[in-house]
C-alpha cells in the first residue's frame, strides 16, 4: 500500500516578509512523523486570494491531505473559507449551532458576538472543529478528492484542535494504525566523522523504512533514527535493537536517548548523586547559571554563583590573589583553577566550575587571540582545568564556553565525589 503524504500550508504575508515568526509548522512536522505520515511540501503564502489558491492547488496534486493555519478570522485579510469554498467548488454556509456553541462564551460582548457571527461561515458539507481557546473552529473539506483542514494561525490553538480534533479525524478518515518514532542519540565529545568510525559498517541500516541523520550544533551531535510504518510493538523491537548498539560503540560519549539540554541532564544525575554545584563565570557573564536555573527544580543542586568579570571582583569577591593575577593573567588555567575552587570552598559544595576567557571583540591586552577560553573544575578530590579556542560571533564563543563546562561536568561527575580524577 502507498503511504500517504501530508501538505502543510502556512498563510501569511506577514511571515513572508520577516516581521513574525512561523511557529506552527515545527508542531505539524513532530505530530505527523508520530502518526506515521511523511510531509512531502510545505509551503508559505501571501494572503491573496489568487496565492492561496495556486498553494492549494499545488499540494493537492501532491498529497494526500493537507493542514492550512491562518486567515480565518473576521478581518479583511481572512480569507481561509472563502478561498478554500472556492477551491472546493461549493458556497459557504452559515453554521447556526456553531454560532451557539461558542456565543455564551462572549455573552455581554456586542462587538465580539458580530465578529463571531463572520466567522461562523463554512464551506457546504465542511466537518467543524471547535476551537476550545479561541474564537475561530477549525474545519475539514474535501477538494478535488483530498481533505483540506483549516486551522487558526493562533499556535495553542492551532495545536488544540489538532491533538483534540484533527488526529482522530484523520486516524478515522484514512484508517491509520501504524506510526513512527525517532530514536535520538546526544553524543558529546566526538565530531560527525568520529561518530561515524565508532559506529562502523552497520550504521546506516539500509532499510528504506529507516531515516538516518546526524545532526551537531551547540556542542554536541545529534544521532536520529527515524523508523516509519510500524505499529507499537515494532518500535520498541526496534528501539531495544538499537539502543544496546549506540551505547556498545559509543561509550562514555553517548549522553542519553533524548534531545533534552544537557543542563537538564546534569541536573538529573546530580540529583540522584545528592550532590550540588557553584559556579565562578567571568567570560559567560552568568549564562551557565541562568541555562541551570532555567531547569525547574535546579535549586536543589546548584547553591548559587559569582560574575567576576573585572579583576578587581576576582580578587574581591572569589579571593584571588594579586599576584596570582599579575603573573599569569586573568585568562590563564591558574586563575580559572582558583575561581573553581573557590566557588566551592564558599558556597560549601561538592561541584565548582569556572570559566574566563577573551569572546572579542578585541584582545584586551591578554596575549591570547580572541576565543581563547580556559575551564575549570573543582570537585571528585581533584581540580581539572583545560584551555580550548572557539571561534565565531562573541554570542557564539560564550555560548560554545557555556556549553563545553557543563560537558566537563557532565564528564567528571559520572565518576563519582571520591573518584581521584586526572587534570588535563
């Protein structure tokens, strides 16, 4: 049997021309590969009519169905239902119980009742979707033999009325029993072509119903399976082949079976150690407390962290010593190694990390180019301390040094607190 394929279209002038951001299209691409259907198209367009209908045209000739977000409120630019009863062959039709479902919702509201009264127009023989966020339904018409699903361009309900209404519709409408699943593999550590010498001969499986990608950024790489067309059963089969096989190759450098931030990661398995962190950042400016904050529930492991951004707050607040400064510098291992001790030691904690370092644009008179950045961490009876050069935008370089000390957490935490840890 052929699988189906979905379209997606997108309406809007106003994502065309920069000034919003799509966000809808990301959710359809997640829900659809869940349900086991592959996005052939998506397509952006203006909000004419004629730009609607030519988009329309195009995906009905290539898939099998399609969800539209977008114009379908009561404004002059709203122009779903009109161009789709157009597109379709038929005249729109006020929808009485429709209008009643939603109206008490709005009682004592004059303007909003005739604005909803627009909006209750449907192409004839349209299936409608209440929308239980907002003002607009959603609704589903056939066009040249392919259903067409119109949803509002509003995300949270756009995304409600799929979850709610659109899943079992199309689950009903095209009998879908099967569906898919993406394995993620975050490895830390290893570049694309690393990963792929561990992996050896057997990775990419080739199997046409199986989608391979690796994917870095930020740091890590991300390795995705995509197995398509299987029911419930044959996932876990597959997932339980493949996850002995990642760890086996990879080792230490496999993180885990998600693509959840790394900080989130970390946060876990201190918790479960009971053990906590500080922090001493000068280069960062504070992003690495504020990407561990940023986790619910980070409080129980990390106590709190210093910015030392000048030498004067070095020396004052994390207590390092002039002369330490003089003879090595600020961005200098020595420095980074007593920052990290010192958030311990203060902050009476298991963990300490620090980081200082030059993220341009200029060199500052520190002798190192730009992107010079040294790490420390103090914790599991040893101070580890490594130097690295990142290149790119200052954002970038302290994104890239954020992300590099909690890997070195993340590496010497799996150790233990009463581990003797080497120093690189």
């Amino acid at each position: 049997m052929r699988p189906l394929h979905a379209g997606i279209l997108i309406l809007g002038s106003e994502v065309l021309s920069g000034s919003v951001r799509e966000r809808n299209a990301p959710f359809f691409f997640e829900r659809f590969h869940a349900l086991g259907v592959p996005v052939r198209t998506q397509i952006v367009s203006g909000d004419s009519r004629e730009d609607i209908l030519s988009a329309l045209s195009f995906l009905c000739r290539s898939c099998d169905f399609v969800v539209m977000t977008g114009g379908l409120g009561p404004t002059f630019d709203d122009l779903t239902r009109s161009s789709l009863a157009e597109f379709a062959g038929t005249a729109l039709r006020y929808r009485a119980r429709e209008f009643e479902r939603v109206k008490r919702r709005y009682a004592g509201k004059p303007k909003a009742l005739s604005a909803l009264r627009a909006e209750m127009h449907f192409p004839e023989g349209a299936a409608v979707f209440p929308n239980s966020g907002g003002m607009a339904p959603g609704f589903a018409v056939r066009c040249s033999g392919k259903w067409v699903v119109a949803l509002p361009g509003v995300p949270d309900e756009a995304k409600g009325i799929f979850e709610k209404r659109v899943v079992p519709f199309l689950k009903r409408e095209f009998c879908l029993k099967n569906s898919s699943a993406t394995l993620v593999a975050k490895v830390l550590g290893l570049t694309e072509l690393g990963i792929l010498a561990k992996l050896g001969g057997k990775f990419p499986p080739k199997d046409p119903s199986i989608t391979c990608g690796i994917y870095p950024g930020g740091g890590e790489v991300h390795v995705r399976m995509r197995f398509d067309g299987r029911s419930r059963s044959g996932l876990l089969r597959e997932f339980r082949r493949w996850q002995p096989f990642f760890r086996a190759r990879l080792g230490k450098a496999l993180a885990d079976f998600s693509d959840r931030p790394l900080e989130e990661l970390l946060i876990e398995r201190l918790k479960r150690n009971r053990q906590t962190l500080a922090a001493c950042e000068s280069v960062t400016g504070g992003l690495i407390a504020k990407r561990l904050t940023d986790i619910p529930g980070s409080s129980a492991v990390f106590l709190g962290g210093w910015v030392t951004y000048t030498d004067g707050a070095k020396r004052t607040v994390a207590g390092i010593d002039r002369t330490l400064l003089l003879r090595h510098g600020a961005v200098s291992g020595p420095v980074a190694r007593r920052m990290a001790e010192s958030a311990r030691v203060k902050f009476s904690s298991d963990w300490g990390v620090a980081v200082t370092g030059l993220a341009g644009p200029s060199r500052s008179g520190a002798g190192y180019p730009v992107g010079t950045v040294f790490i420390a961490v103090s914790g599991g009876g040893k101070n580890t301390v490594r130097k690295f050069r990142f290149s790119g935008s200052r954002e970038k370089i302290r994104r890239r040094t954020s992300q590099e000390a909690l890997r070195m957490l993340w590496e010497l935490s799996a150790y233990g607190k009463s581990q003797n840890l080497s120093c690189g």
